[in-house]
C-alpha cells in the first residue's frame, strides 16, 4: 500500500482542510470573548451561536444531495468561500471597535449554511481522491490533523487574542479558507453522476440506502445517544469537578486528557485495522459510560480523567475507523447523503443534551442525568452487539456497495 500523502490530490486536500482545521480552532474562545467584550450578554453569545446551529442542522441533508449531484469539490470550495467571507465580516466588524450584533449573527447564520454544505462533502473527497485499500490511513491522517488543531487552538487563540485581540482570529480563520479554497482547486476527485431527480426524490433514495444497512443505522442510534450524553458531560461535569473533584485544574486537566486520547485514537486508527470493525469500535464507544458514572459519584479526580481519556481514546479510533467503513460499503453516489444523515443524528443530540441536563440536575441533581446518560451510552453502543449486522460486518477485499431497497426511491 502507497502512503496517502505520496498521491498528489489526497495531499493537496490534506494540506488545505489541516489549514482550515487549525483557524477554525481557534475561532470558538475568540467568539465567546468578542461577543461578551461588545454585550456583557451569555444570552448574545447563545443566540450568535444558535445562528450557526440551527441553519446547519436544517440544511444538512439537503447539503448531502447537493455534493452528491454537483461534485462535493466544487461545493467544497465554494462553501470555503462563503465561510471566508463571514469570518472576514466578522473580523473586520470586530476591528472597527463597536460591532454589530446583528452583523456577527448573519455573518453567524452563513457560516451555518456553509458548513452544511461543506460537512457531507469530507468523506467523498477522501474517497474520491483515494484507493480502498488507502483510506483508512488516510481518514486517520484527517482525524489527527482535526485533534491536533483542538489540541493547540486554544493556545493559539489565547496568544492571538492576547497579543492582536478576538478580531484577528477571524480574519486567521478566513484567510484560512480562502487558502483551503485555493487548494481544492487543484485537487482531482472522481465524481460518479446521479440520475436526475427531484430533491425529495434524492432525500429518499439516500434514506433508502441508510435503512437497507441494519449495521448502519442502529449504529447511528447509538453514536446519537452518545454525543447526547457528551453534552450532558460538557454541561454538568465543570460544576462537579470544580465543586467536589478539586477545582478549575481537574476540568481543565480532564479536557486535556480527552484531547489527548482523540489524538492517541487517530493515531491507533492508522495502523490497527480490526477485523470486525463496528462492532469493536462501537463496544470502545461504550466506555464513555465509565466517566459519566464516575462523575456521578464523585470518583477521585485521577480516576475519572483516566476514565474520560480512555473514552475518547475510543472515539479518536472510532471516527476514521468508521469514515472508511462507510467508505467501503455504499456506492459513491450516495455517499454525502448518507453522511450527511450521519452528522444530522450526531449533531442533533447535542443540543438535546445541553437543554436536558440541567432541567434533570435542578430536579435530581446532578448525579442522576450523570448516572442515566451513563446508562443510555452503555446500552445504545454496547446494545448494537446485538445487532446481525453489526457483528458480521467486516473489511470486504474490494468495495462491495449494498444498493437500498426499491422502495426507498418511491
């Protein structure tokens, strides 16, 4: 097998979305700190951040359709043009002393849209750009670009903002996509055309493919109830570390120890290859049981940092692991739909979890959203072992595409 980067497009694709994986990373601290600097307001900060959320969740599948029928490089790069302009809006709003809110909420909203565009386009480009036997090198080299680019965001967004101010940071993560942009224009990438529909017609038919593959879809159950209970985590765990655990050092440490783990799994993920992929992967996911319940109790602080490393030690294998799996097993055509109903379960419950958990802990406490999260992760992962397909499941020699049932196209 050739090293991914040895092929001139995967490289190219590579090198552009590691450059935009690092300005987008540092974007997240330096909206919290423009928005509160110019509003004194959480309720701004939540309002700019549902501006991104809401259009992103709502478009997602019709970004799928769009990618699968126009070529998901060219949507790629034209969604790393809009983004760029609105992060530059935004930088320049910033700059000039007395922003907008209303202009950092519609800046906000478009990059929303973009990325809704942009996500289902990742994995045909991989796939397009990559042999079969390659791509799971390949998806691992995305994963740890993407988690190292976490791993130091937020130390680069301190500095820059430090030393230039939050302004900055975003003209950084604009110029970033305009470079990305740049570079997906040289990249070459195998489109399969789609037979002319209509959009519904297209939204059923990738549908269709996601409900013929009982591995597929009882998988993305348990990875939506999984990023449901992350949200509970995010939501509840600083006030238990900082309140029981020891202080803003266990939090912070326990953030770390997950970046880290991220990093460690994408790393694993580009020399292990398991036999029975979904099945391990998912019974790893499981492990995010261990720190929910950890929590809940109020385990000594080492132990649940140990735990919750482990957990996305898990989830940085997962993640490449699984791109690839999809990857090898349904058609090219159909492949940003199908990715694209994969990121609207995942993203979905999230803001699930953060509307919950602290509904459930203002009338439980604490402990018990924990402890339940903790319940569902273990039954939803580990539960999909019970699943044929799931446990059958495993590396075809060549990709062996299972085409939906007719009716999904009715």
């Amino acid at each position: 097998m050739a090293h991914p980067l040895r092929n001139h497009s995967f490289r190219l694709l590579f090198l552009g979305r590691s450059i935009s994986a690092i300005g987008d990373a540092v974007v997240p601290a330096a909206l919290a700190l423009a928005v509160l600097r110019a509003t004194g307001s959480t309720g701004a900060l939540a309002v700019v951040l549902a501006a991104a959320v809401v259009p992103r969740l709502l478009l997602l599948p019709f970004g799928g359709v769009v990618a699968d029928r126009f070529d998901a490089r060219r949507v790629a790069l034209l969604a790393d043009l809009v983004r760029c302009a609105a992060q530059i809006a935004v930088g320049v709003e910033l700059l000039g002393g007395d922003p907008s809110l209303s202009t950092v909420v519609v800046a906000s909203a478009l990059g929303g849209v973009a990325s809704a565009f942009a996500i289902p386009t990742a994995s045909p480009l991989v796939a397009g750009t990559i042999e079969p036997a390659d791509r799971q090198r390949a998806n691992a080299l995305m994963g740890i670009t993407a988690n190292t680019s976490r791993l130091a965001g937020p130390a680069l967004a301190g500095a820059l903002i430090w030393v230039a101010g939050p302004g900055w940071a975003f003209i950084l993560d604009g110029a970033s996509f305009a470079l990305s942009a740049a570079l997906l224009a040289l990249v070459r990438v195998r489109h399969v055309p789609v037979p002319r529909r209509s959009v519904l017609a297209d939204l059923r038919h990738g549908f269709g493919e996601v409900r013929a593959r009982d591995w597929f879809w009882t998988s993305l159950l348990g990875h939506g109830v999984w990023n449901g209970a992350a949200a509970v985590l995010m939501t509840l765990g600083p006030a238990v570390a900082i309140d029981r655990l020891g202080g803003e050092a266990t939090w912070v440490l326990l953030l770390q120890a997950g970046a880290i783990g991220m990093l460690t799994g994408s790393l694993l993920a580009g020399r292990v290859r398991l036999h029975r992929p979904v099945l391990l992967a998912n019974l790893g996911l499981a492990c995010y049981a261990a720190p929910l319940f950890l929590l809940a109790v109020a385990a000594p602080a080492p132990v649940v940092i140990a735990a919750y490393a482990v957990a996305l030690t898990a989830l940085g294998y997962l993640n490449p692991v699984w791109e690839t799996v999809v990857q090898h097993h349904f058609p090219p055509e159909v492949l940003a739909r199908v990715t694209s109903y994969d990121w609207l379960v995942s993203l979905g419950a999230m803001p699930l979890g953060y509307a919950l958990a602290p509904l459930a802990a203002d009338a439980f406490g604490a402990p018990v959203p924990l402890a339940v999260a903790g319940l569902l992760v273990l039954a939803s992962c580990a539960g999909t072992a019970l699943v044929p397909g799931v446990r059958r499941l495993t590396w075809p020699a060549t990709p062996q595409p299972q085409p939906a049932e007719p009716a999904g196209l009715r």
